[in-house]
C-alpha cells in the first residue's frame, strides 16, 4: 500500500458494484417459486394504488409459465413513465421515492431479481395513465454495454389497454424451462401463489397460471362451545411514527384430507397480507424453546396465524425474500414472546388429545369433541385472549407408573420403529402393543 502511495494521501477503493453481482449472485440467494412471486407482488401493489383498501374487482392477472417462455399481464394500472425512468429499474428503492400505503414492495429488488432468475432476454411492455413505454434487454449485451441504464422506448398505441403491465422473458435459463415443464413443479408453484395471495384474491383479484384460475387457500380453525381459539389485537411502534398492527390467532385444525395435517400443521406469518412463512415448525415460531416442545405429529392439528400490517412496509419483520421473518428484529421477538405463550394451552390439549387416543380410542370424548367443532375463516373468530379446550372431560383413569431399564441401542431401534420421539412413548407404545396382542385379542 505505501509503495504505491508515497506521500501517505488518503486513496479511494472502489465500491462500486458489478452488473454480474446482480444477474448471477444475486438470484441464488432465492428459489425460482418466490421469484415469480415477487412479479405477482408487484401486480398486487399495483392494485392496491389504484383501489387503496377498496375491492379488487375486476382486476386480473394472468400468469403463463410454459418451457418455451414466461408472461404475466395484469391490468393493474401500469408503470408511471416517470416512475420507470427514475426508480422501477434502479436496483435498491432510493430514498423520498413516493411509496404504496400497506405495500408488500420495499426493497426495490424483486422485479429485477426475478427478470434475471428466468432468462436472459425480457421485455417489460407497460401503460400508465401517464402513458406507455417498453423495455427489451438482452442480458448479454447489457451486460458488455457501459453504464447501467436500460432503453426506456415511448411506445405510440396503448400496449396493454386500458392501464397494466405485461412482462415477457423468452430465452429461459435451461434449468426454468425444465422445471416450468415439470407437473410437480407447476403444482407447487400454484399452491405457493395461492398460499401467498390468498387475501388478495378474496378481495375479489383474478389470478390464473396457464389457464387454471388461483383460489384462495383461506386460513380455518376449530371452533365450537368448548373450543375457542385465540385471537389477540396489538399495536406496536411509537405514536409519532406509522404503527404495526399484529393479530394473532391460534388453535387447532383439521386439513381436508387428515392425512395431510402434519404438513399443514405449524405457524403462519403474513405480512401486509403476502404470506412469508408457512406452516413453520421450527425455534423461529418458538417450537423446542423453554417452554414449548419440539414440534412432532402429536401436534399436527396445531395451526397459529400472525398477521403484521403497517402502511410503512419498512416496518415490517421480512427478511429481503420475503421467505421468512426478520428474527432479529425488536418487534418479531415481541410477537414471538406471545407465540409462545398462547401455543401452550393449545399444546397441552393436543397432549391431552394424544393420551386419550392411546389410552382408549373408543371411548374418547376430545376426539369426538374436535369432530363436532367446526372450520371457521379468521372472521368469524371473536377475540379471545387463552384457548380454551375442552379439558375437563379427560377421562383420567387411575394409572400405574412403570419404570425399567433396557441397553440404549435397543431402545433406540425400538423408538424409530414406533415412529415416536421420547422414552415414555416407547415404554407406552411397547406396552399397548403387548396388551393388544396377547392380553385383549385373546
Ligand atoms: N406490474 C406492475 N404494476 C405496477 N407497478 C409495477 C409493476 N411491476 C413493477 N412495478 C413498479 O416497479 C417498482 C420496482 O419493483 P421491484 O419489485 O423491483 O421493487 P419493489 O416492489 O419496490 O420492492 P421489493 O424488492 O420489495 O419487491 C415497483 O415498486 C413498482 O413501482
Ligand atoms: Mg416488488
């Protein structure tokens, strides 16, 4: 350094970023389903600044993801011209840029990341009530070219009439166009859409994927006279600044086809509406902390929803993927405090559950207690600060604590054939076999 520096001057390094940062770097960090879905984000806050907290009615998007190319048109007012030329292409959102109250925008990343994710030629084709422009880049030459400005073309006629956008990207990356070619991934990626938008869509926006219209996937719990779940109201944030609302339910559920309920079983955090972490069953959403379990199948029927909503999305507790929480953040510990302590009752019915299924399962009044309540939408659940469960019919017959010792490796082999997770469920599950097969089938 002093070599090159003899007079000992301050010298600059250079910062600047490098375009290949953006288009290969950048987009690993994401899978290709949340990708498309930071376009369909961009749609939905293109509705929300046309209707503000009206219903979305009549508003469409239209997705067509096949191996040849990628499209999505919507009608949701377009790109301002000045908005485009000034900040819609800029990689990071500059600050004073005049934001969407309740956006799911705020990082001022998805649209590019999600351009260069699938190809490497797009075209964003867009008409504002400002007027119309489009964009045609190839990837390569934008790339090699200098500077970091992309061709913004006025365009005569109305392209996407009456006010909306349509993005093309043709030349696929070969590992998008084989998955846009996959069943599988056509299944998941519209089950993520419909898990993501679901509020969107009851408010009346018409989402399709090649053809086939989205439905909304919308959250339910069990609700009955001796069942009430949770649902708690709380703001968050200093009075002179825009607060965060949070709502919080939890309960229990039962998916449409039970088989499914481990899967579906876990917390929800949503926020300004997009779904960002679901069916979470893991220390972020409090499960295997202090005070609650691990989570296991005993726990399948467990369902929580967290629903943050600012107008201010800088607020909000989502990493920059909008894939997960901002754990990190004051406001996320808070919530995740009160997790906790609302899961715990509801954990405890589902032990409670769980030993009067494995006790007798002919006789088991929870069990027909939960087959009795019925599904209910977030609505129609009134506030309710702790579960309440049916706790007090448990048949508590009088019981025989038994205690042995066995070498661990054996006990071992037994717990992973049990499928269960802890020493008294095998010393349970061995005995119920045992009494099954010798003592009642005889
Ligand atoms: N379909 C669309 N309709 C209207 N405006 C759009 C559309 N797509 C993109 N835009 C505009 O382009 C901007 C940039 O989009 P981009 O997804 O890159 O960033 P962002 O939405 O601001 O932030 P984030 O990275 O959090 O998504 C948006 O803020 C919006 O103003
Ligand atoms: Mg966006």
């Amino acid at each position: 350094m002093a070599k090159n520096n003899p007079d000992n001057a301050t010298i600059q390094a250079d910062a600047s970023p490098t375009k290949d940062f953006f288009i290969s770097m950048l987009v690993k960090d994401i899978e290709l389903t949340r990708s498309i879905l930071d376009l369909i984000d961009n749609s939905v806050d293109g509705a929300r600044r046309l209707k503000g907290n009206g219903s979305f009615k009549g508003l469409k998007i239209v997705i067509s993801a096949t191996p040849s190319a990628f499209t999505i048109t919507d009608n949701c007012g377009g790109i301002d011209r000045q908005l485009a030329e000034e900040y819609a292409f800029r990689f990071g959102r500059p600050i004073g840029m005049t934001t969407v109250k309740h956006s799911v925008g705020q990082f001022g990343v998805g649209m590019k990341r999600a351009l260069f994710k699938l190809g490497t030629h797009f075209k964003v084709e867009s008409t504002a009530a400002t007027g119309s422009f489009l964009i045609d880049v190839d990837v390569a030459a934008w790339k090699k070219a200098e500077g970091w400005k992309f061709t913004l073309e006025p365009t005569a006629q109305k392209l996407v009439p009456p006010t909306g956008t349509k993005i093309t990207v043709d030349a696929l990356h070969v590992s998008v166009s084989e998955d846009f070619g996959l069943e599988t991934f056509q299944a998941r990626l519209k089950r993520e859409l419909e898990a993501a938008h679901t509020e969107s869509i009851k408010n009346g926006l018409s989402i399709s994927l090649n053809s086939v219209q989205l439905d909304a996937r919308e959250p339910m719990l069990l609700r009955s006279k001796r069942l009430k779940p949770v649902f708690r109201e709380s703001t968050h944030g200093k009075p002179s600044e825009k607060r965060v609302k949070v709502r919080l339910y939890a309960g229990v559920g039962r998916a449409a086809d039970p088989k499914a309920d481990p899967r579906e079983a876990g917390w929800y955090i949503y926020c300004n509406g997009r779904l960002v972490l679901g069916h979470d069953q893991t220390q972020v959403t409090g499960w295997g902390t202090s005070s609650i379990p691990k989570y296991h199948n005993q726990f399948s029927k467990f369902r929580g929803f967290v629903y943050f909503d600012c107008d201010d999305a800088a607020k909000l507790p989502w990493n920059t993927t909008k894939t997960g929480v901002d754990a990190e953040s004051a406001i996320y510990r808070t919530v995740q405090r009160e997790m906790v302590t609302v899961a715990r009752p509801v954990i405890d019915f589902l032990n409670n559950l769980d030993r009067e299924t494995k006790a007798d399962p002919s006789a088991a009044p929870l069990t027909r207690d939960l087959e009795r309540a019925k599904l209910v939408g977030l609505k129609q659940v009134r506030a309710c600060q702790v579960f309440v469960g049916p706790t007090s019919r448990v048949v508590v017959k009088k019981v025989t604590n038994i205690s042995y010792s066995r070498p661990p490796e054996l006990v071992e082999r037994v717990k992973k054939r049990l499928r269960v997770h802890t020493l008294r469920e095998v010393g349970e599950g061995t005995f119920d076999y045992y009494y099954r097969y010798e003592i009642k089938g005889k």
